[in-house]
C-alpha cells in the first residue's frame, strides 16, 4: 500500500512538473513571438501606452472625484470613489502576488530580450501596469455602460498589457493574471458599491 501511494504521490509529482515546463515553453515561445517584433516606431508607441498608466492610474479616481464635487455630480464623485478603492485593493493583490511568487522577468532568464526603457525592480508575476490599466478601465465601464466608453478603455487596457510583452518586461501569462486581477478587482468593489459609497457619504457629507 505504502509503495503505491509513493508511485501515486511520485507520478502525480511528474505530471505536474511536466505540466508546467510545456507551460512555461508555451509562455516563452508567445513572448518571442511578440518581442521579436519590433521597429522604432513600436517601441515608442508602446512606451507611450505603457507610460500612460500611471498618470491614468492616478488621474481618473481624482478627476472624478474633483469633478463629481464641483458640478455636483453624484455619480462621478461615487465613480472617483470606487475607482480609488478599486485602486487600492488591486494595488495590495498585485504587489503581494509578486512578492509570493517572485518570478523573474524575461529578459533575466531569457537571451536576446529586446527591452525599451529602463529595466524594473519589481518581480514579473502578475504584470502592475496590466491589473492597473483593467482596474480602470472595467470600473469606467461598468458605471458607464456604453459603447463608446467600453470599447477605448478596454482597447487602451489591452494595448498596455502587449506593450509589457513588446517591451521585454513580461510573460503573456504575467499580463493575462494582470488582467484577470484588474478587472476583479474593480467587479469587486462595484458589486460592493452601496455598502461603500454609503460609507464615503457617512464620513464626508
């Protein structure tokens, strides 16, 4: 019995080793396939779209915030609100995966990695920029259910998670975690969204 369960609990152990090796071949190989593509043109429209997230980041929960009270608009100032704590949670998910996991960054493990910018400090897994630009974009979407909000800030999103694989700096499996964390993140505090902004009006009004 005993020799079983330790054949069992061995196999188990390969197939899972094996499992995530083919994985990490996939993962490099879509990394190549989008890295290897480059011209100075690209690089500098992706380090724009990259570069664009954190005065998003910032700017959007401010800017509603300031908006909604100076126009007296109450659901710009609870879309400013929720953004800022949607902000936040996904800022402690992000930064306590990478610690968790922290998973080296392409162009450390890997050769020849074509990089724009200067190199980060922070781990690769999941990607900050990717569940930040998401946490924007899926709040902005979802208390302004139309179209033409919709699809530019999920345009914008996606293009800022390819600019993190375009410049060097992420595995698509970093910029995939990166959105699921960003977009549930903003599902999260818009599901909770009474409970919240009843507490915002307890406390400022």
């Amino acid at each position: 019995m005993r020799s079983r369960s330790y054949f069992s609990i061995l196999l188990a152990g390969l197939l899972f080793s094996f499992s995530s090796l083919n994985a990490q071949n996939l993962d490099s190989r879509i990394f190549r396939s989008i890295n290897d593509r480059h011209t100075k043109f690209s690089d500098n429209f992706f380090s724009f779209q990259s570069n664009s997230v954190k005065p998003v980041y910032i700017g959007a929960p401010l800017g509603f915030l300031v908006t909604g009270i100076i126009q007296k608009d109450r659901k710009a100032e609870d879309t400013g609100f929720l953004l800022l704590t949607a902000a936040v949670l996904n800022y402690g998910i992000t930064y306590g995966m990478k610690s968790a996991v922290n998973r080296k960054r392409p162009y450390k493990t890997l050769t020849d990695v074509h990089t724009v910018g200067s190199t980060e400090r922070s781990a690769s897994f999941p990607s900050g920029h990717t569940s930040s630009a998401f946490t924007v974009a899926t709040m902005v979407s979802l208390q302004y259910p139309k179209w033409y909000v919709i699809v530019p800030s999920f345009a914008w999103a996606g293009m800022v998670g390819y600019s993190r694989m375009a410049m060097g700096m992420h595995y698509p499996s970093d910029v995939l975690m990166g959105a699921a964390i960003g977009a549930g993140s903003a599902f999260l505090i818009y599901k909770l969204r009474k409970p919240i902004v009843n507490a915002k009006d307890k406390v400022f009004r």
